[in-house]
C-alpha cells in the first residue's frame, strides 16, 4: 500500500512539473512559432556601372499587413566609417508573405560596404494605422560578406 503510495505521489508530482515545464520552455520558440517576427534577409548585392544594387528579402510572418515599413540603414566600411545612411522603404508588407525589394546605392562600390546597421525602422503602422515600434519584431540575416545587424 505505502509502495502504492509512493508511486501515485511520484506520478502527479511528474506530471505537474511536465505540465508546467513546457510553458517556461516555450516562451520564445512560441513566439517564434507563431510567426510573430519579420525577417529582413540581405539577401545578394551586386556591381553596377556607378552603383551598388541591394536585394532584400521581408519575410512578413504577421497576420496583418504594414502598410508603413521604412528602414533606416547605416552603411560602414571596411575601417568602421560610416560610408552612407538610406532609408529603404519596404511597405507595403503583406500578411505573411515574402517579397523582395532591391535598392540602387548610386556612387558606392558593393565591396566598400562591410556592415549594414538597422538604426531604426519608422514609421511603421499595420493596416489599421497603429504605429508601433517594429524594430523588436524584425530578425536579421545575411546571404552576403556584409554584416547585417542591429
């Protein structure tokens, strides 16, 4: 009976920390889940003529559309100057799907470029015109040499 006992106590003491362990655990990756982030992928750049030609890919995992998405990026060099500040404007974003913008840096050699900085993003507004501040929704990748970070 005590062997009993003892085993019926082990199980709910198990399945209570089963039963709480895995909302601690999943805090982020659901978050991650649910698709609550924008991926903003420097995705290839390219030599033109007199120009460096930026391809970006938004990956919007939002069930809502932006509608005001601008980035604002600071481009370094090899020496850590500031070789040039842009503001790339992404929107509109659709409701969780990807698109890929591309941007002229006219005057500037893509091998100059070292890392991109994301300064900020504004504005920034879904489709109902709530602003936010989306530069806690985006995760940042690079395809490319180029650091791309925040």
């Amino acid at each position: 009976m005590r062997c009993r006992i003892k085993f019926l106590g082990a199980l709910i003491a198990a399945s209570l920390i089963g039963a709480t362990a895995p909302s601690l655990a999943q805090t982020e990756p659901e978050a991650a889940a649910t698709g609550q982030t924008v991926v903003v992928e420097l995705n290839k750049v390219e030599q033109l003529d007199n120009a460096c030609r930026a391809y970006l890919l938004f990956e919007n995992g939002h069930s809502s559309r932006f509608e005001e998405f601008r980035l604002d990026l600071v481009l370094f060099d090899g020496e850590g100057v500031i070789a040039r500040r842009i503001a790339v404007e992404a929107a509109p974003l659709r409701a969780d799907r990807s698109v890929v913008k591309l941007f002229d840096l006219s005057d500037l050699q893509c091998e100059s470029i070292d890392r991109v900085l994301l300064n900020d993003i504004g504005p920034c507004a879904d489709e109902e015109g709530a602003r936010q501040d989306c530069v806690d929704l985006v995760e940042l990748r690079s395809r490319t040499n180029i650091e791309f970070f925040q």
